[in-house]
C-alpha cells in the first residue's frame, strides 16, 4: 500500500487522514511532530492516547 506524502498536506489534510485511518501509526507520529514542533501547546505522552479529542479542541478554538 503506498502512503500519501504527509510532508505536503497541510496540517488540515493531515488531521483528516489520521482521524480516518487511525490504526496508520505513521501518519499519527508525522501529525504529532508537526504539532510538537509548532510554537504554543505542547503535547505531554498522556496527551498523545487523547489525540482526536485534542485535535478536536484546537480546531473550536479557531473557530
């Protein structure tokens, strides 16, 4: 199976491939660095068994 290049989607792309295919540990860890490496909130190892709810909440807060 090919995997999409998750260096090119955008970080809404990514959130939405990782929310549909959440056994891909790949595309989870590839979403997790990009959240760890922006500035603001920083994610904790509890936080990563609480990822789409955390997603969730960030994308509200833009909203």
């Amino acid at each position: 199976m090919n995997h999409p290049n998750f260096q090119t989607m955008n970080e809404s792309e990514l959130r939405a491939y990782v929310l549909d295919h959440r056994d891909d540990t790949e595309a989870f860890y590839a979403l997790a660095d990009r959240l760890t490496s922006k500035s603001g909130r920083k994610l904790s190892e509890a936080d990563f068994e609480r990822l789409p709810e955390i997603l969730a909440e960030i994308k509200q807060q833009k909203q």
